[in-house]
C-alpha cells in the first residue's frame, strides 16, 4: 500500500506539474501564456547564443581557417589543387592587368587598356579585391593595394553617391581586409566613409536616402522613384554597420541600421512581403508593388543577418512593457 501511495502522490505531482505548463491550462489565464511564450524564446535566444563564439573568437577561427586554407598538401586531390592553381592564375593575369593600366581607378577597361571612375573614384575595384588577395596568399599585391589605401584612398569627393552600393563595396571591403590582416589603417578609413553616408539616415522615418554626396553629406532620391527610397538599398546595410560597430565600439552605425528594420517591422504586415518604394518622410509607402527581384531582393537576403538582434530587441521591448503592467 505504501509503494501504491507513493506512486499516486508521484503520479499527482507530475500531473499538477504537467497541467501548469499544457497550453490549455495556459490559455485560460493570458498572462501566464504570455510569460509561457516570452520564457519558451527567450530560453531559445539563450541557448542559441550559447552556440556562438564571441566576435573576436570567430575572427581568429577565421584567420585561422584561412592560412590552412592557403597551404596545399601533396595528398589533396589532383582535381582541385589544379582548380587552385587556374584560379589563382586567373587572378593574378587580372590583377597584373589592373596594376598596369588602372591602378586606383574603379575600374578597367580591357579593349582600351585604361582605366575609368564609375564608382567615384574611390578605386572600387582594389578594395573590393584585398581580402581575395590576401586569402590567395599574394602578399606582394596585398601590401601594394595597402599602401594606395593608406596613401591615396580620399572620400572626400563632390561625389554623389549609391548609399547601398559604397556600403557592400568599400565599408565590406575595407571590413574585410582589417578583420583578415588587423591593419588599423582598413578599419580607419571604413569608419571614415560610413561617417559621410550617416546623414543619409537623417529623416523624419529614419529609412534613409539612397544617395548622399560624399563632401557635403547632401542626401536625396532618385527623381525616377518619385522621392521614395528604394526597399533593397534602405534595408540592406545592416551587416556592414553593425560589424563597423562591433569593431569601433561606437553603437550609432549598428543604431541607425536597427531602427530602420524595426520601423518596417511595426509599419508593413508581419508576412514580410513589403513594398519596394517606401516614403523617407513619412515612413510608409502608396504603392504596392512587391519584389524578391530587382529593388528588393537584397533585404531579404541580408535578414538571416539580423534576424537574431531583432529578436533579443524584441524581447527587451516585450519583458519591459510586461513589466510596467504589473
């Protein structure tokens, strides 16, 4: 009898146990569902980042990965140190090229042998091509493109520029280069050009003009989008600025770049299908045109990089509000 009565109070105290956390218990009372819910992500969030490494952690497995990449053994496979090599020559026949009849200029154009600014003059193509150089090992080439950003790289330039398209190219490469060679100089000159896009982000919205000149920090639109910032250049530079952030300690990049996610968050359906014209003054949008393609295929690419951050906002926000109530 006594082993009986045991299992039943056993058997009780699951069941009381078991009944607190079923969600049709819960759903009779809102607030315990409520704290439920936000305890179940929030648990989630947890251990999530208990999977991550820190930032300086992750760079150094980089790092690491990188110089073993860049060592080919007798044993790898024939196909693919032949590949190696017929990149990397492919490489090095374009840089040399470039070096010869372009250098510091954006591009080069091959049948004419000479080199143009498309992008401004600020030597598109050598920034965009220092972590290539330094992941293939060629030194030589790195350390030259290294001097030309130290010496000769000037942002400021009468110069009108794609807010989105100096952002992925020059702050992503100049990135790039620093966190692979710790070359103060790369990190520098990123947090210089990102200085001159942030008033970009000055307006009433907060959701940025696309194009700003690089002197004068004057901001504007397109005449062809009617005024409207375009979907795929306004949301899309968050990976560049929240790791500017990260590496200067200076939260303002990744602070401009969060808030417009959040205010298309809480202004557009949460199905996540947003318009891809949306007014810089007032936040929203008359039109409802909607694209994974051209004008707005690069905000839906770039959400799996801030899909986390935004989460752990949204739990502070959520914790807090819950807490004001009570």
């Amino acid at each position: 009898m006594g082993k009986k009565s045991l299992s039943s109070s056993s058997q009780s105290w699951w069941w009381r146990g078991w009944r607190y956390l079923h969600p049709q218990h819960n759903l009779r009372s809102p607030q315990l569902l409520t704290l439920f819910i936000i305890s179940f992500v929030a648990l989630t969030w947890l251990l999530s980042g208990l999977e991550s490494l820190s930032v300086e952690h992750q760079l150094e497995n980089v790092k690491k990965n990188i110089r073993s990449w860049s060592i080919v053994e007798e044993e790898d496979d024939p196909l693919n140190v032949e590949r190696r090599r017929a990149v990397k020559e492919a490489m090095i026949h374009a840089w040399t090229c470039y070096e010869m009849y372009a250098w510091g200029r954006d591009e080069l154009q091959p049948q004419t042998r000479d080199g143009v600014d498309s992008f401004g003059g600020l030597g598109a193509t050598l920034v965009d091509s220092l972590d290539t150089l330094y992941i293939m090992g060629l030194d030589e080439q790195f350390q030259r493109a290294r001097e030309w950003v130290a010496k000769s790289l000037n942002f400021n330039k009468n110069y009108e520029a794609s807010v989105f398209e100096t952002t992925i190219r020059v702050i992503g490469g100049l990135l790039s280069a620093y966190d692979l060679s710790d070359d103060k100089v790369f990190l520098e000159k990123a947090r210089d050009i990102a200085d001159r896009l942030l008033p970009a982000w000055n307006t009433p919205s907060g959701i940025p003009y696309n194009i700003i000149n690089l002197r004068y920090g004057d901001a504007r639109n397109p005449r062809w989008t009617g005024g409207k910032s375009i979907l795929a250049d306004a949301g899309s530079e968050q990976l560049e600025f929240i790791a500017l952030s990260q590496r200067t300690n200076d939260p303002k990049y990744q602070q401009k770049v969060e808030y417009v996610i959040e205010e298309l968050h809480k202004t557009f359906p949460a199905d996540g299908l947003l318009p891809i014209y949306i007014d810089p003054h007032t936040g929203i949008t008359s039109y409802s045109k909607i694209s994974f393609g051209a004008m707005g295929d690069s905000l839906h690419g770039h959400v799996i990089t801030f899909t986390r951050q935004h989460l752990q906002n949204w739990l502070e926000r959520t914790i807090t509000s819950l807490l004001d109530r009570t």
